[in-house]
C-alpha cells in the first residue's frame, strides 16, 4: 500500500506488478508531477476516446442508410459519412495507428 490515494475514490492505491493501481476502482493510475505531464500521459486515452465516437457515428449513419430509402436523404448520409471517415483516418494517423 502505498502513502498515495486515488483521485476518483480516494482508497489507498497499492503497486502491484511495477504499476500503481486502485484497488477499488480496479484501475491503473499514474502519478505526475505537473499539468504538462498529465497532460501527455491523458493524450492518449483522450484521443482513444475521440476514435470511439467517430466509431460510433459511423456505425450509426450506416445503420441509418440501411433503412433509407429516399435517394435525397441516401445522399445527406452519404457525405455525412464521408466526413465521419476522414475524421476517422486523421485520428488513426494522430494516434499513430
């Protein structure tokens, strides 16, 4: 057990394989020192998050084409789609994927 407690719960966080976890939350947590570093250690988990979304909007206007039939809203889907996966794209080169 660690002197340190988690910033969601406050339980006492223990090192347990060379990483710090909070046993309540069941979550790895990592100490830094200033705003810039928590800043590059979130990155990341921001960025995973953002895909996440575009993701799902994505699944969502194809959903919606499947049941579309008007050719006029087949169209609004369809750049709508082509917007969501060029965000899709840019996020994957950003995340270096």
């Amino acid at each position: 057990m660690l002197s340190k407690h988690c910033p969601a719960c406050d339980a006492p966080l223990v090192k347990y394989k060379g990483e710090i976890w909070c046993p309540i939350c069941e979550k790895r947590v990592v100490i830094v020192k200033d705003d810039a570093e928590a800043y590059a250690v979130s990155l990341p988990y921001r960025l995973l998050e953002v895909e996440q979304i575009i993701v799902d909007k994505i699944v969502e206007l194809a959903r919606k084409a499947q049941s579309e039939s008007d050719p006029e809203s087949l169209k609004i889907i369809g750049e709508n789609l082509d917007v969501w996966l060029s965000a899709f794209e840019r996020i994957r080169k950003v995340r270096g994927k």
